[in-house]
C-alpha cells in the first residue's frame, strides 16, 4: 500500500497568528478611522444656513380661511355634543327600611288583622328636564342663501349668518342685486377669529346708513349681544368697508336704512 | 446634489468593507406661496354675445365681444361663465331675454349682460342691459347706451366703458380698471423710449421720441403728465411728458443723478437726486418748484413711492445698511422704518388702499447664494410677507392697479424684459408686452 502523503503544512505559531490578528484589526480600525476622513462632511446641514432659525416664515394672511364649522344637528342623539335632552335615568330609590311588621310572623292569634301591607315607595318621578327649543332654521333647508323674500337676504358664510333687513321694504325687492352684494361685502369683512367660541351665540343687530355714493354712515348697536367682543367684531367690520358702490340709479333716496346682524353659529 | 451622489458612489467603491454611512446633503428650498381667497363667493355672470344689427357690424360686434369678455375676466371680482356653457340665444333687449335658461343649467349665472350693437350713420351705437336672473318682478339691474367712432377702438372702448361699470355695480363698489392704461419703457434701436398701452396690452404705442435713455415712467394722477429720468447732457434729469399739450414740459435742472420719480395722490413729486453728492429722496411740487431734502443719510436713497392712500407717507430703498432695503416714513422726513430685513430689496411701490408694500426681493442674495428675484407682498401693518412669483425668471418693478386687485411687473432683464401682469394674489399671471418692455407703471384711473 503506497503511504499517502500528507501535504507538508506550513504552521503557523502562536505569534504568526498573533501578527496577522493584530494586521487584520488595524486594517479595520484604520479603515474605521481613515473613512472618517474621508466621508467628513463639509459644509452645513440642514438647515445651518437659514437666515431665521426654526419656525417657518410667516405668511400673511388678513383673514384665515377656516373651514366651515359643521353645525351639529339637534335631532340625531347621538352626533350632538352638546348634552341630549334626553332624560337622565331615575334615581335607585332608596329602600325604605322594612319595617318590623312586614314580614309576617306567624303567631297564632286569633282576629289580628292582617299587618297592612305597606306598599312599595313608589320611586320618585324622574325629574322632567325642559327640552332645549330647537333653533328655528333661518335658511332654507336645501342650504341655498335664502330666496328674495321681502326685504331680507340672508347669507351663510363660513363663521355664521349674516342677514340684512333693509327699512324700506320696496328698495329689497326692486335692488335685489344691491343688497345681497352689501350683504356679502360685509360678511368677508367679518373676521371671527377673536370671537369667543364658548360664548353662547346671541345676535348683535347693527344699524347703519348707506349714503348715496356707497359709503356706510351712522353705524350703530341696534341691540347688543350681552357678548362685547361680538359687538366689537361687528362693529369694526362695517368700520373697515370704505364704500359699498354708489347706489342704484333708479332710487330716488338719498340713503337707505340697513340693518344687519351677525350670528355666530357654534 | 449630483455632483455630490457621483463623489459619494465613488467613495463608496474605494471603500468595500467599510460601514460608512453617507447622508447626501439636502438643500432646503423655502418657497411661501399663499393665496388671499377669502372663502365668499365670487359673482356668477354671463356675457352673452351682444345682438348684431347690420352685417357690417359683425366685425367689430366680434371684437366688442371679446373685448368685454376679457375685460370681465380680468376683473378678479367674477366667476364668469364660458362661452360654450351658456345659452347661444343673442337676446337685444330686456323683452327678448328667457332668465330662466340664464339662471339654470349649466350656465346658473347670477346676471347677464346682453344687449345690441349696431352701426348707425357712422357711429357704433351699443345698448346694453344687465338682468338680475334670480329676481323675476325686477330683472334690470343696468341699462346703457354708448355711442362711439364706428372703428375698433370704438368698439374696444365701449367694451371698456360697459366692463367697468359691470364692475363698479357688481364687483363690490370699486371702479374697473378697464379704461386704465400702463406706461412702460420700450427698448429698441439703441435708445429707450416711454410708451403706453392698454390695461389688457392692446393699443401700444409710444409717448417720447427723444432717442436717448429714457426709464422709469410715472403717470399723474389726472392722467395730464408722464414724469420720467432721462439721460441728458448734463446726465440723468427727471423730465416731464404733458399728454394734453403732446409735448415735454419744463422741469428744472439739478446736478447729478436724478432718478424715479414719484407721483402723490395730491400732484407732488418725490424724486431721488444726488445733488448733494449722494442720492437722496427730494419732494417738490408738480412743476418742480420748492424741491426739499427729506433723508439725510449715507447709502443710496432711491426709488420713492407715495401712499395712495392718505399722502402723508413714503416707501423708498435705502442702502444705509448695506445692501437695499425698504423703509418707510413721514413726507417730512420723520418716523423712519424699516420693512426688511434682509436680502436685496428694489422698486417698493404701495397698494391703493394703504395696506401693503409690493416689492421686487432676493432674499437669499450674495455669493454662493442660490439667488432669484421675485415679487413680494408684505403688510404694512404687520410686516408679513407673501412671495408672489417663483420660478419665472427675474422679476422687478411691480406696480398696483388702482383697483387693488392686480399688480404689473416686468420678468427677465435689459433687452429680453416683458412686461406681465397677475391679480395680487399671484394668480393668473399672463404677458402684456413683448421683449423690450422694462419698467411698467399703471395709471391712477
């Protein structure tokens, strides 16, 4: 049998081993480190170089355009956040304590009327809560601004109602086109967001007068709100409105008597 | 960032084994672009076109047509129905009109302008009536006749003349800007000349012939005299135009540069002279008599505008600290504020209601800086600021309608400048004037 023959192996000592360990590290570690060179990042990240630091830059907005508040419909219980009318639930009645004669003990004894029953107490009625009125809908109920009824146009703008009742009733009808435009100039006017919005939501009537060239005079509080920053708001929004257009050429008057009043839904 | 990926990939290649984390650099781009809608709803109406008497007409009843269509468009106040949505009836008169149809469908216009042109011995006789289709006891909501040269300037004016009093009714009480007209500069032949045009760019024509440098036109506020700097024997003076008499008018001379002349709502002129060595803002009257010195600071003090409003107040630029910024004061000099605050500011011009400073900016100016000069809005009030153009090229030398709802600027510089215009919330942007036409300037009516 030929010997087999072992391939003659090179061995490495213990120190050999220990070299090429020690090689193979500083590779890594120099690699580790040499990268480090090498991948240093020059110039600024992000955002050193802005001029303002942190926020964004401010916009200039003179009215933000909130989204409309979805009132929240009073008929559907469950949508409401206010609280539902129903009815809480009826108190436990507390249980009269059993009096000593209610059980019956059977004692022999002739002709004792029987212990009167005692009837339960009657639990007490649950307290009747008054229903909160609904609010009478004053827009139609498809949504379109209100139709051209005598003299008052109403119009639904993202933070409430705003409706006018122009005194002469025959100028509403003949110069529709004229009071819905002043309607709405005065609504984009309205800016709502230094409103209140726990505030109950009351109505200020504003009275003012249009001159013949358009411009609003003699604004005044028809009746307050009892809310001062609604009254304020809605007085300064027919303050801001320099004119209205001039009047319409057919109206012989030399100004018209508008009132107005602002709703803020909640 | 290319540049950078190529180096990290290479990188990356000499370096196999290695974990190296590359973060490729993100350059932040701030762009603010808002709008100002205000959630109402704006006005729906229709023009339909206007009945042709006599067959001759149909040209020019053709360009009325458009001419008042655009000019309703550009107003910013309309929702204006498209032509191909609305009834192909040409109603004449207030008899004829069906509101019904106009009201409903697909059209569901608030108003209808209609009405008839005609051609009548010579002059184009236009009656045009605007109905309310929501209020059938009481349609009419305007009824006029205008009467002009039966030519298409004619017809454009009448077009003009009916779109602004549309305007003036329904658009909330400000008067159209249809009859107003830019003044601009016009490169060509080696010189710069003033020339005007309508608002809509029609109509251009030239107001000098002076054939050396003219810029920086300003219209008066009656419309009676164009003030402009123009480059003399004795260099830059500020000459006067008179658009009644059709000739220069006298101005005094000063000594060195004088530029940008300024109109107040009341006939006085605020200029920027360095006569005494170093620009600074001058007020005088209309003829240039009793000029006064009201800045008084080192740094170039250039490119006045007045308050349209109230007349008591200034914008201008002043390079006092450094690179240009807008300040405003008191016409006397005092009360000095600065708007920005940094970056490079030019050509300030003040809105007509006295609310905002619309300036040409390049808020990240200087070398290295990626740069871009754009159309900015800010509040006076509140010093806020909306950018208004991006990405459009180089703009400058904004200037207000007086109807407060758009702005006219040029985009691109020197001999391939045009002339845009957009609504002041940065919608709508489109060419007036071709390559040449720098500077523009819109008239006070």
């Amino acid at each position: 049998m030929p010997a087999v023959q072992e391939p003659t192996r090179t061995g490495r000592t213990t120190k050999q081993n220990f070299v090429v360990a020690l090689a193979l590290h500083g590779i890594i570690i120099g690699g580790i480190i040499g990268s480090a060179y090498v991948f240093h990042k020059t110039g600024d990240a992000w955002g050193d170089k802005a001029d303002v630091t942190g926020a964004v830059q401010a916009t200039m907005v003179s009215s933000v355009p909130l989204p409309p508040k979805v009132q929240p419909t009073t008929d559907n219980v469950l949508a409401s956040e206010s609280p539902s009318p129903v009815p809480p639930p009826p108190k436990a009645a507390a249980e009269p304590p059993p009096k000593p004669t209610d059980i019956p003990i059977v004692v022999k004894q002739p002709d004792k009327k029987q212990p009167p029953k005692t009837a339960e107490a009657p639990s007490p009625k649950p307290p009747e809560h008054p229903q909160p009125a609904k609010p009478q809908p004053d827009k139609a109920a498809t949504g379109e601004t209100a139709g051209l009824r005598v003299a008052m146009t109403a119009v639904e703008n993202r933070a409430g109602t705003s409706s006018t009742n122009v005194a002469d009733s025959a100028f509403g009808q003949r110069y529709a086109y004229y009071v819905r435009a002043l309607t709405q100039k005065v609504a984009q006017q309205w800016f709502t967001q230094t409103l209140d919005s726990g505030a109950p939501g009351h109505r200020v009537y504003i009275s003012f007068r249009v001159e013949r060239d358009g411009t609003p005079s003699q604004i005044q509080i028809a009746k307050p709100s009892g809310d001062a920053t609604l009254d304020a708001s809605a007085l300064r929004a027919l303050q801001r409105i320099d004119t209205f257009g001039p009047l319409p050429d057919g109206y012989n008057g030399q100004y018209i008597n508008v009132q107005y009043y602002f709703d803020p839904k909640q | 960032m290319t540049i950078r990926i190529q180096q990290s990939l290479r990188r990356a290649l000499l370096s196999l084994a290695l974990a190296g984390c590359i973060a490729p650099q993100l350059h932040a781009q701030d762009n603010v672009f808002t709008g100002t809608n205000t959630g109402a709803d704006r006005v729906r109406i229709a023009a339909a076109d206007f009945r042709g008497g006599t067959p001759d007409a149909a040209a020019l009843k053709r360009t009325f047509d458009t001419v008042l269509y655009s000019d309703l468009g550009n107003a910013g106040v309309f929702d204006l129905v498209s032509k191909s949505m609305q009834p192909q009836a040409t109603p004449g008169a207030p008899a004829e009109i069906r509101l019904a149809d106009w009201g409903g469908g697909t059209t569901n216009a608030a108003f209808v302008a209609f009405g008839s042109f005609s051609i009548n011995a010579g002059r184009a006789v236009v009656s045009a009536y605007v109905d309310d289709t929501h209020n059938a006891q009481f349609p009419q909501v305007l009824g006029k006749q205008y009467t002009e040269a039966a030519d298409e300037n004619g017809a454009r004016t009448i077009a003009h003349k009916l779109a602004d009093e549309i305007i003036l009714r329904l658009g909330g009480g400000i008067p159209g800007i249809a009859e107003s007209k830019i003044y601009y500069v016009h490169a060509g032949g080696g010189s710069k000349e003033i020339w005007a045009m309508d608002y809509d760019g029609a109509n251009a024509h030239a107001v000098t012939n002076l054939g050396t440098i003219s810029i920086s036109p300003r219209v008066s506020p009656d419309n009676s005299r164009v003030a402009f700097s123009s480059l003399g024997k004795y260099g830059f003076q500020i000459r006067v135009f008179s658009l009644l008499l059709n000739r220069m008018v006298s101005f005094p001379d000063s000594s060195g540069t004088n530029l940008s002349p300024a109109w107040s709502a009341n006939g006085q002129l605020a200029y920027s002279s360095s006569r005494s060595g170093d620009p600074e803002i001058y007020v005088s009257d209309g003829s240039g008599n009793s000029a006064r010195r009201i800045t008084n600071s080192r740094g170039p003090d250039v490119s006045p505008t007045w308050n349209p409003k109230t007349g008591s107040q200034l914008a201008w630029i002043s390079g006092r600290t450094g690179l240009p910024q807008v300040y405003i004061m008191d016409t006397d000099g005092a009360g000095v504020q600065r708007m920005t605050d940094t970056g490079y500011a030019t050509s300030v011009s003040w809105s007509p209601n006295g609310q905002f400073l619309a300036f040409a900016w390049d808020r990240k100016y200087g070398p290295g800086a990626p740069g871009g000069q754009d159309i900015y809005l800010m509040d006076v009030a509140s010093k806020k600021w909306i950018q208004l153009t991006n990405g459009i090229g180089r703009c400058d030398f904004p200037s207000w309608s007086p109807d407060g709802r758009h702005i006219v600027f040029a985009v691109g510089s020197g001999a391939r400048a045009e002339v845009w215009t957009m609504l002041a919330d940065g919608t709508g942007k489109h060419k007036l004037a071709g390559t040449g036409s720098d500077m523009p300037n819109w008239s006070f009516r």
